[in-house]
C-alpha cells in the first residue's frame, strides 16, 4: 500500500486536537487516520520540540536529500569509471590500428 502523505499544517491540526484533549482513537476514527500514525506524529513533533531525543524532521529531511545526492554520485562515478575503461581500451586499439599501417 502506498505511504500517504499529509502536510505539515494537516498535520498539526490533528495534534492540537489531540493537545486540546481529544482522545487519538475518536480523532483517528473521524479523520479516517490510523491510530499508529496519530502517535507517530505526536512523537515525532516531541522530537522537533526537543522533548524527545532523535532526528527532527529538518535532520530527517536533510539526511534523505544527502542520500540521495549520494547515491546520484555513486552513480555518475560508475558511468565515468565505465567510461573510462572504455576510452583507454579505444585509445590501445587505435594506436595498435595506427602502428601496424
């Protein structure tokens, strides 16, 4: 099933409901929401409080963008490697080409 996503303004609402004395089954229940992703949230936001230790959503954001471009260069640097190889096997057999004319 694919990961929804909800902005981080709906987000919130959901929590101030929450905050405001709501409890997360009847919240979950009237947004249609799994109760497991209403404490995911709240714990999450406990982090982004410094409430709670772990990676706050600017941290997990950043880490996923710096995997991202990792995984891009990994990438490139195969390409360039192949190509490499390549033009050094294309540069031996011009030359062999060349000196046996």
């Amino acid at each position: 099933m694919p990961k929804k996503h909800y902005t981080p303004e709906y987000k919130r609402r959901i929590l101030d409901l929450i905050l405001a004395g709501r409890r997360v089954a009847d919240v979950a229940h009237e947004f249609k929401l799994a109760e497991q992703t209403i404490y995911r949230w709240m714990r999450q936001a406990k982090v982004d409080a410094g409430q709670r230790d772990g990676l706050t959503t600017d941290e997990k954001s950043e880490l996923a963008r710096l995997r991202r471009e990792v995984a891009e260069l990994r990438e490139e640097k195969e390409i360039l490697k192949k190509f490499a190889a390549w033009s050094a096997k294309e540069a031996n057999w011009n030359t062999k080409k060349r000196s046996g004319s």
